[in-house]
C-alpha cells in the first residue's frame, strides 16, 4: 500500500478563494501570464500587453494558480511590487513599485 503524498500548505497570504483580477484572454488559454502585481487592492495577473478595461476578469487566486502553477514562487511578493518574466518558463524577476 502506497503512502498518499503529503499535500504542501498554501503559500500565499491571501486564501484560495480570494479574487484577482486577471485578463479573459489569460483564462481562455490564448496568453500567457507574464506580469504579475501586487497593491493595495490585491493580485494583477496580466500579459504584460495593453489592457483595456473590458479585458479584466475576476477569479479566485487559486483558480489562476492552477492555471500556471508557477505562480506559487511569487507568493510572498510583497504590496507594492512586481514580477514579469519574458516568456512562459523564463525565471520570474522582481522590482519594487508600478511595473513600467
């Protein structure tokens, strides 16, 4: 009989179920997550393209997490900050303040 495998805790402060916004492009599977930020209000996980308004979508943070798994690395992005990377599988790089 197999040991089942230990499940690790969540990383991030925010639960699962909190909200964050996104893009319906990002949901749909036709971009890939390449920016991602942090305030005040919450979680952006954006393209990195342009964005207008009608593009936003709200899920849950773990929704988007499943999405791209690599995102459990910026859990402790602190508020305030940024990530981007250049490509999908391209190391996450981190810089205070709005992402320019």
């Amino acid at each position: 009989m197999s040991t089942p495998e230990a499940i690790p805790p969540w990383p991030f402060q925010d639960p699962p179920y909190a909200e964050v916004v996104t893009l319906d492009r990002i949901v749909r599977g036709a971009s890939p997550i390449l920016l991602v930020a942090r305030d005040e209000d919450g979680w952006q996980f954006l393209d990195g393209e342009h964005v207008f308004e009608d593009d936003g979508e709200v899920v849950l943070l773990g929704e988007i997490v499943q999405l791209d798994p690599t995102l459990l690395d910026l859990a402790d992005l602190d508020i305030g900050w940024h990530a981007s990377r250049t490509d999908v599988g391209e190391p996450w790089e981190r810089a205070e303040g709005e992402p320019g």
